[in-house]
C-alpha cells in the first residue's frame, strides 16, 4: 500500500504520514495513533531505515536535567513536579529529558550533583539560594520555578502571572454585585501572596470598591514548601475579619494551603458560605480543594502548563548557553467559578 493510500484513510496529509515512519517523535499524538492503526490495519511495512528516503530521526541524547528543592529535606510529598512531568511527556519526547530531584536542608548548600556538573542544568524551586551558592552554580544552566525568588534574582524564571490572579478575583467579585471585600491570608512574606494581594486591593479600589487586607505574621526564612496552616492564627484573622466595619462578604485567598481552616474557623463564627460571604481561591490544589467543606471559586495557576514551559526553556537555555539577558515566562491562571467547580469533583 502506497503512503498516499494510508494518509487518506487516516485522514492526514502524505507528509505526516512519511512523519510517523521517519521521524515519530514529531508528531501528535492523535496523529501518530491513527496512522499507525491503519499502518497495523493493513499489515504495512515501512522500508528498513537504510533504504528509506527522507529525513532519517535523529534523536539527541537526553538532556539531564534537575529540580533542586531549596531549604527542603527529602520528602515524597515532592514528588508532584515527577508526576506532573510524566502526564506532559508526550510534549517533551522532542528534548528527552532524565529528571533527577535533589534536596537541600538551607539556601547555602549546594548539592554535589550541582557542584560537580552532574547535570546539564537545573530548574530551582523553594527559597532562594544564597549569593555564594549562586556563585559556586557559575555558568551551569538555571531556570527559577514559580515564586519566592527576589526581583533581583539572577537568572530566568517561569512563574503564574500573580499580578492578574488577584486582579481575576477583585473582578469576579466585583461582578458578582459584592460592595466590601477583605483578602485574608498567612504568610505575607510569601512573594506570591505579597503581588497577589498588592493586585487585588489596587484592582478592588479601581472598581470603587472597599476592600480589607487581613494578613498573618511573617516568617521570614521559611521554606513555602514545610508550612503549615496554624489555627491558632487563623482564628485571630477571622475574628478580624468579622470586626472589620462594613464587614466584608467578598473574600480572596491567594493560596490555598490555609483554606480548610479558614472555612473551619468561619463555620465555627457562624458564617456561612453563600450566605454570609462568597470566596476565591487563588490556587487550585485537587486534594486541597476537594477536601474543603465547601467549593468556592478558584482560580488554576494551571501547574501542567508551568511544568511544560519550564522544562522547556530549561533546554533552550541548555542549547543556547551564549543567548544574553534575562528572560521571564508568565502563565496566566483561569478562574473556575462554583458553577463550573461542581464538574470538578464529579
């Protein structure tokens, strides 16, 4: 059977199917799946590589690359950056990339693996590391991963848009008819938490809107990635919150860590959701959200995405270590509303 014949038959063009023969790795999924059925359909042979026309696959070695969890001990509970690598996969066969992850207790450690060039280069996550720490990474390829870097970070970075997240949430309340809103949180330290909530009230007093910031103590020096939610001062927000005067019935958190505390506490003051007040959540955790007593609105920073483009631009700076400047990759959240949350624990 000619390849002119098995592309009409799987609906793609000739090309795509000289592709799937050549050069697998290039193509889509759906793509590759239906022409090699109708390939298995109709007991199709490719000619053996050295006779074949066309371009040949020429796969690069694997790039080896790492994720460095700053200021964080050797936990399974970190293993999420693994799977979220493994569901977006198919998009990376192109650069084949070994993962390793590695752990350091303080920002001024650096590991072994870093230290001895081990890797190609390494995607950074946690708290930021030390100055000399940065020094002894030297010329090693690095991306920063999400938040908690400083401004003045050296290096390049993929992170969700903070700004828009907490201007999405001052909208959509604004739009569901709220007069007075109050964004609560912990940890305001948190440069996540710091941009979002700064987005939020600056957007909220845009629309005329009077808007209370309820934040906790910060905790300098803390690793995002050991915090707990401590109810002790979850209360003392709330009863914040409920002495704030008009007291607020729209309400935003910028992450959602503290949420089912939060909601616990509100339960326990005699506050009920609907009700009383209506929230946003600036993050979308399944097993966070679907444990909460209630389903709010939420806004997904979209992790799959963020993980996509930071292995991405990880090896375009591993295959361009001359490329001068800094370069900052933004992904914007989508909001989920509580309509559309209900398909989300079906």
């Amino acid at each position: 059977m000619l390849i002119a014949e098995i592309a009409q038959r799987a609906k793609v063009s000739p090309a795509t199917v000289s592709r799937v023969i050549n050069q697998p790795h290039l193509v889509a999924p759906d793509r590759l799946a239906r022409v090699q059925a109708v390939m298995n359909a109709v007991n199709y042979v490719p000619t053996p590589l050295h006779r074949r026309r066309g371009p040949k696959s020429r796969l690069a070695a694997p790039k080896k690359i790492a994720v460095w969890f700053v200021g964080a001990k050797k936990n399974t509970s970190h293993n999420w950056f693994q799977d979220q690598l493994l569901q977006i996969q198919p998009s990376t066969e192109r650069q084949r990339v070994e993962l390793s992850v590695l752990f350091s207790d303080t920002p001024d450690d650096l590991p072994r693996a870093l230290a001895d060039r081990q890797v190609d280069g390494v995607i950074i996550q946690g708290m930021e590391p030390s100055a000399s720490c940065m020094q002894k990474l030297g010329t090693l390829p690095h991306v920063w991963f999400m938040t908690r870097r400083t401004a003045n970070f050296p290096g390049d970075y993929v992170e969700p848009d903070n700004d828009l997240n907490g201007r999405l949430a001052a909208d959509f309340l604004h739009g569901r008819g709220h007069k007075t809103l109050a964004v609560v949180s912990t940890d305001p330290a948190y440069s996540a938490v710091a941009w979002r909530v700064k987005a939020f009230c600056e957007r909220a007093r845009e629309h005329g809107l009077t808007v209370h910031t309820i934040l906790g103590k910060s905790r300098p020096g803390t690793s995002f990635l050991e915090i707990a939610p401590l109810h002790e001062e979850i209360d003392t927000l709330v009863r914040r919150m409920m002495q704030a005067a008009p007291r607020p019935t729209g309400l935003y958190m910028p992450v959602d860590h503290f949420c089912g505390s939060l909601f616990r506490s509100l339960r326990m003051a005699g506050l009920k959701s609907e009700r009383d007040f209506e929230a946003v959540v600036g993050n979308y955790n399944p097993v966070i959200y679907h444990n909460l007593d209630h389903h709010p609105a939420v806004l997904d920073i979209n992790l799959p995405t963020l993980v996509r483009k930071v292995v991405d631009h990880l090896v375009w700076r591993i295959e361009n270590p001359q490329a001068i400047g800094r370069i900052g990759v933004s992904i914007a959240p989508t909001l989920i509303t509580m309509a559309q949350s209900k398909q989300l624990i079906a």
